[in-house]
C-alpha cells in the first residue's frame, strides 16, 4: 500500500515512467531479499547494506547495485518526509562504480545495424530514423519517445524535446543524412493507422497504446542488434553514448555537447569525452607508427 502512495507521489513529480519504474524495482527487489532471509523489511544501513552484499556476491554489476539501493533510498527519504520520521538512509553511501568507457556503437556495428534497415517497409523506415537520430542527437530513450510530430523540422534538422530529465526542455540537432531517413518515415507513417496521434514514434502492430512505448522500441532495437553481422547486444543507452562520443571525436565543444545532451553536469559527460580522446589517441598512434621508417 505504501509502495503505491510513493508512485503516486512520483508521478505527481512527473518522473519519468523509465525512472519510476527503476525506483520501484529497486524497492521490489530488497522486500523480495529481505522475506527470502527471513527479515523484517527495515529501512536501516544495516540490512541494506547486506542486501547490496548479497548483490555483489551473486555476481550484479556495481551500476546495478546502485540502482537498487537507489530505489530504497528514494523510498526511505519519501517515507521520512511524509511522515515527519528520521531517515534513517540519508547517509549511506552508494557503492564505487567502475569507472569504465561508457558502452556504445562503433562505426562498422552502426552500418551493420542500419544495414537491417534496408526495405521501404514501415518498421524499417522508423528504425533506422530511430537509430539515426538516436546516434546523432543524444536523446534519451524516454525522451525520444514523447516527441511530438510538430516536435521535429525536417527542413531546419532539429528536434525538440518537450520534457527532459529534471523536467527541462532543449532543442537538438542532426544531419542531413538522419532528415533524409526522418522525411521517409513520417512520408509511410502518414498512412498509419494511427497518423492522427501527435506522438512522432508509432507501434507496428496493433497496441492498446497509441505511441511506441520503451518495451517496444527496446525489443526493436535489440532484434536489429542480434540480426547485425555479426551480431551484438544493443540497449537504447548505447546510442546515446555514441552520440556524445562521435561528437567530442569530431571536435565538438563541451559545452555544444551538454546543451544539445541536456546535461547539466560536466561530471556526467567526462566519461564520453576521455573515450573520445582515448579513440584519437589511438588513431594518432596509428598514424605514427605507420610513419616509422
């Protein structure tokens, strides 16, 4: 019952469905633990923490890990504040991530991805407008998502993006070759079922849901993944990263790439750039031992 008062209290923050849904199964997931062990579901460090113990042991990323205890927390602080008691997690450290090159899409997968995208059928038009615009314009999933077909200029190549994370708006852009794929699937999804939605995104077969939902365009993405040659596993996230890198690598300004990322931290954006400049240097190597004599 708690649990979905603090969904409701979320949407009235207007959190994203993404967000809501990772808070929750961060929840979900220690409730699960803590009757599996016996306990009494305890919002303390203690048990928490054994919880993340027992995440790690079982093999979980330390992202993942983060996620979870992130849920508990955001349901603990909830709790406080709503009922006037002492949150007993507003101290607790998340755990060390890795500080790893952030998962993306090289050039030879993006061509072999946009390569399953070659009949003018409708799901292959929007795909490869979702990949292409993906890669290029950073969107985040949820983002891509809510767009609007008013949203986007074909002719000014931009996109805007209505809501943002934290609620904040921004207009991105792409190229010519990414309007070229956008003009083609918004020409077939004219004839759509469902072109009088002003969602841009549309289903491919029938839903009760009157746009693309994350489920499907997740799905979408990860069968082009797996029918690439050679495969790979693909998450709508890789794309968003590509982006970032692909535009640090091609001389993009750091501020360029946090307006048009919708990032508001440089911290957050540090990991794309030390990737695009460990991929130059790797190029500059190449160049210089090629030259050796």
């Amino acid at each position: 019952m708690l649990a979905e008062s603090w969904v409701t209290h979320l949407e009235a923050e207007r959190k994203s469905p993404h967000t809501i849904k990772t808070y929750t199964a961060g929840l979900a997931a220690y409730v699960t633990w803590c009757e599996r062990q016996g306990l009494a579901v305890e919002l303390a460090p203690g048990p928490v923490e054994k919880f993340m113990a027992a995440l790690f042991e079982g093999g979980a990323e330390a992202a993942t890990v983060l996620s979870r205890q992130r849920g508990v927390r955001r349901f603990s602080a909830w709790l406080a504040d709503d009922t006037g008691k002492p949150d007993r997690l507003d101290r607790m450290k998340p755990p060390k991530l890795d500080d790893k090159i952030p998962p993306f899409v090289d050039a030879g997968q993006m061509a072999a991805l946009l390569a399953t995208c070659c009949t003018r059928a409708f799901n292959d038009l929007r795909d490869r407008a979702i990949i292409s615009l993906m890669a290029e314009s950073m969107v985040r999933a949820d983002e891509l998502l809510m767009m609007t077909r008013d949203g986007v200029s074909i002719r000014q190549r931009t996109a805007r993006v209505e809501r943002g994370k934290g609620g904040k708006g921004r207009v991105t852009a792409f190229s010519a070759q990414t309007a070229r794929d956008l003009d083609r699937y918004i020409r077939a999804r004219a004839s759509h079922r469902l072109a009088g939605e002003p969602w841009l995104w549309l289903p491919v077969k029938r839903s009760h849901e009157p746009r693309l939902t994350y489920g499907g365009l997740y799905t979408a993405l990860r069968r082009r993944a797996l029918r690439a040659s050679p495969p790979f596993r693909l998450h709508p996230h890789m794309l968003r990263s590509t982006g970032a890198i692909s535009f640090r690598r091609k001389g993009g300004q750091v501020t360029s790439l946090m307006a048009l990322g919708g990032w508001s931290d440089i911290a957050m954006v540090q990991r794309y750039i030390r990737a695009a400049e460990n991929d130059l240097a790797i190029e500059e190597a190449r160049r210089l031992f090629d030259g050796e004599m």
